[in-house]
C-alpha cells in the first residue's frame, strides 16, 4: 500500500475534520527603516494571531504611527518594515504599545 493511500484512508476515518482555528504564538518583528527614529526592531512573540497582528498593524498606520514599506505574513510569522521618523515616546503616545528605544529600553506605560 502506497503512503499516499494510508493518509487517504485515515483521513476518511474522520468525516468531520476539526474547523480551522488561528494559531497563537506569532513571531513578530517590525522594522523601522527612517534613520531619524531611536526606534529600529521589535521582536517579540506574540500572544495572538497572525490575523490580530494585521488589525493592530492597521490601526498603527490609521494612528499615523507609521508607513509600511513592506508587509509579509503566514501562520505564525508577521514582519513589518516600515518607515517613520517618529521617536520611541512619540510612537508610545499614538498607541504603538510595542516601541523600545534603541538601547532596548522601553518607552511608555512603565515611565509612570
């Protein structure tokens, strides 16, 4: 018997397959390509999903945070280049609640 033919068989073995769910734990990373800005990459994982990510990114360019550059994104990987001159503490006041400085510093609610 064929691999192929085992994998069609277990397959069947389940009519009803489970719903598609998003996968939390996305790797995210934005870049900031404006040499003006303190702020240059975050990376950090997040606890959402590559969907949420997009809706946050979105709100972040509404805000004025930033422009994109360039966006790629899949199951469990959102990288966003982007371009902005705005500092670390500007970024943080329009509600990008990711921005660190570029000493790795961040900037925002743990100021007080």
């Amino acid at each position: 018997m064929s691999s192929s033919a085992s994998i069609w068989e277990s397959t069947a073995q389940y009519p009803n397959p489970p719903k598609h769910s998003p996968t939390p734990n996305v790797d995210i990373i934005y870049h900031n390509m404006h040499a003006a800005s303190d702020f240059r990459t975050i990376r950090e994982v997040g606890a959402g999903t590559v969907e949420e990510e997009l809706v946050k990114a979105a709100s972040y360019v509404k805000n004025g945070c930033f422009k994109i550059v360039s966006l790629s994104a899949s199951k469990n990987s959102f990288v966003l280049v982007c371009s902005t001159p705005l500092s670390s503490k500007e970024l943080n006041e329009k509600g990008f609640r990711l921005a660190i400085n570029m000493y790795g510093e961040e900037i925002g609610e743990a100021e007080g």
